[in-house]
C-alpha cells in the first residue's frame, strides 16, 4: 500500500510541482488548494503525512498544524510545513504549532522526500502506525 500523503497548498503550480515529484517517488497524492478544503479532507480520510504551504490566504500553515493536532482522527498524522522564508522564527513558530518538520521552498527533490519519510519514521516510532487513531 501506498503512502498517502495530504497536499494543502493554495498555488496550483506548486501543487501540480509537488504531486508530480511525489507520485515519482511512488506516494498517493490527494491535494487541496485551502486550510478548510484540506482539513476536510483529512479527517474524512486521515492521509499517513501532511504536507502544508505556511503562507494561505484565509487560514495560514500554522492555523492548519494546530487544528490537525487537535483532531482525534489527525491528531497523530505527521505534518510538514514548507515555507519560501528563511526567517529561523518560522520555523520556531512552526514546531510550536505542532509540526514535525520544515522544508524551504524552493526544495530539492531528495530534500522534500527525505523529510517526508524522516517524519513518517518518527511517528510511527512515536505511535505505533502514523496516521491512525491509537
């Protein structure tokens, strides 16, 4: 079975980036342009990783982080959050929010891959198999 990973990111072209790269490396990709869409998204079907832009327009990457950990169907999934800033704040900001990891953007291939399964990893070190209700 495929690791299905949850895209929430309001630009299509990194959407579409994303996706391609991600289905290469043989992951299942489920997108949404918007923090709302996605969190719908997530807690009808709990993806095994989240990956969310932190700059969106109405409910922002760090908005998202905080609702999934408080979800009881998402609480556990993995959330990394990508970023095109190189303010070191944000990514203090965004492990306060409850996420995993960070990946600046623009993000090299093996980059994003190797922070995708490194969180995935630790969950499922953490609890047991990551994404489902334990």
């Amino acid at each position: 079975m495929r690791t299905r990973v949850l895209l929430i990111d309001d630009d299509p072209h990194i959407r579409e980036l994303v996706t391609v790269v991600l289905e290469e490396e043989g992951y299942e990709v489920h997108t949404a342009p918007s923090g709302v869409v996605g969190l719908s998204m997530a807690d009808a079907e709990p993806p095994d990783v989240a990956l969310l832009d932190l700059e969106m327009p109405g409910m922002n990457g760090y908005e998202v982080c905080r609702i999934l950990r408080h979800g009881p169907r998402t609480r556990r999934i993995p959330v990394v959050l990508m970023t095109a800033s190189d303010d070191p704040a944000l990514n203090r900001e965004a492990y306060a929010a409850g996420a995993d990891a960070c990946v600046p953007k623009p993000f090299r291939r093996e980059g994003l891959v190797a922070v995708i399964e490194t969180a995935l990893a630790q969950a499922r070190r953490t609890n047991g198999k990551a994404g489902s209700e334990i």
